[in-house]
C-alpha cells in the first residue's frame, strides 16, 4: 500500500493511471472511511451534481471551471467503474473499451467508407444504427424515465425523426401548436381537468419539437426564459418595496406597469 501511495504522489505517472491507483486506494482497508462505504445507488446524487456544474461552466463560457468540473465528473465515474471491478463485473478500462467500439461503429461514415453527412444525417444514423445493431429493442427505448420532461420530449422527437416519423418543416410544426393551444382551449371550457392536463402534455411535446426543429434545446431555453423572469420580477419586487407598500397594495393593472417599465429599463431602450 505504501508503494501505492508513493506512485500516486508522482508526478510522472500518466494522470489516468495516476486517477484509477488513488480511487483504489480510496477504496481499499487502508483508505478512507467514506469512500468505502459509497454504492452506485449512494454516488447517484453526486453524478448528478457533477453533470449539472458541468453545464453551468459551460453555460458560463468558463474554460477554467470547465476544465475543474470535467475533473469532477470524471471521478464520479471512475469512482462507480472501481465499485463495478470490486465486484467483479467490469473496469473502468472495460467501459473506455466499450465507449471506444461503439463510437467506431457508430461513425461508418468516418471509420467506413468516407461518406460527407451533414449533422442531422449522422444523428438519424447513429438512432438507425442503434436499432440495427440490438442494442436497443425499440426506437424510443433508452430514454431513462428519471430525465427532466423537456429533455425527454426533445430525445423523443429526434429518436422518432431517426427512422423519418417527424414534421418535414417547422411551419407544419406551428400549425401543430396552433391546434394543441386550440384543444386547450377546448378543455378549459369543460370540468375535466385530466382532459386539460393531457391536451396541455401534448402542447408542451409540440413546443420542444419545435425547439427540435431549429436545433434549440427546449430545457436550456426554458432556464433562459427563468433567468429572464427572475431577474424582472426581482427587480419588480425592488420598486415595491421602495415605494413602501406591499403588493396587496397594488392592482394587477399597477404591477403590470411596473414590469413593463422594467423591461424597459433592463433592456435598455
């Protein structure tokens, strides 16, 4: 163990190795406590958190944080590959390995005969090659029940355009929204709010095909939209405050002057 020790500490060992050796030692009697006593299921929030303060570096435009946070998630993954070698299972070096084929196989148009595809071509290969190979028993399996809705409908749509069940253009895709918001419409007249709660599922699938349509992702646009309102209405609040009154004081008509004279100043005109 202390030969261990001693080779994470150089510097000269390759940083994959050098990463692996310490997670064994981490693991091992000798490591440290909390280390041994993770499970995948334990790691799963940790995954989690990871992946999401990779999308914020990137968000941010923070090559610095990027590189940090890649880091991060990259431990919690040799972390689950070295509990999956101590059962036996698999090494992390078995999931480089089996990334390392897939993507070989995945791209015949680059490992194959050369073949010029554009961006949308290769994702609807690599969904047909999926099926094609077994690895998936239907077009719409793999999409883990656990991801966020919109991120969900987007997949769906772009697994279900990989074998041409898709929209040809976005205009048939705003006629789709027109008839969704329309058939909302329709439920709100009735008493049957699961009437209203599936035809407002079904604008919601429309609005992320749409987002599909123009390459936008839907869940990173509605964080956007978030962001958006959160900093109008904060700055809402702020003129109620100083105004000394609170917002029963105000009317509807009041406050909604209030938010466009906000906007207006965000926005600078």
């Amino acid at each position: 163990m202390q030969d261990s020790r001693s080779r994470v500490l150089d510097k000269k060992l390759p940083a994959w190795e050098r990463l692996k050796l310490i997670m064994a030692i981490l693991r091992s009697e000798d490591g440290c406590a909390w280390d041994r006593k993770q499970t995948h299921k334990s790691l799963l929030p940790y995954l989690i958190e990871e992946a999401y303060e990779v999308v914020e570096a990137v968000e941010a435009g923070d090559s610095r944080a990027l590189c940090e946070e890649l880091g991060d998630l990259l431990c919690q993954i040799v972390f689950h590959a070295q509990l999956a070698q101590e059962s036996g299972a698999f090494g992390v070096d078995d999931a480089v390995e089996s990334i390392a084929e897939k993507l070989i196989a995945r791209h015949p148009h680059v490992f194959g005969k050369p073949e010029q595809l554009n961006p949308q071509q290769v994702r609807d290969q690599w969904e047909r090659l999926k099926i094609e190979s077994g690895e998936k028993k239907s077009v719409l399996s793999g999409l883990p029940e656990s991801m966020p809705a919109l991120n969900m409908a987007f997949r769906m749509g772009e697994k279900a355009a990989g074998v041409g069940f898709d929209w040809q253009k976005a205009d048939d895709v705003i006629d789709k929204l027109d008839e969704e918001l329309r058939e909302v419409k329709s439920a709100t007249e009735t008493n049957d709010s699961e009437r209203l709660a599936d035809e407002i599922g079904d604008l919601l699938f429309a609005t992320a095909s749409l987002a599909r349509k123009f390459g936008i992702d839907p869940e990173q646009a509605l964080k956007g939209a978030l962001k958006k309102f959160k900093m109008r209405f904060d700055k809402l609040e702020e003129k109620v405050v100083a105004s000394g009154k609170r917002f029963p004081d105000f009317s509807l008509n009041q406050l909604e002057e209030i938010w466009q004279d906000v906007k207006r100043d965000l926005s600078g005109d």
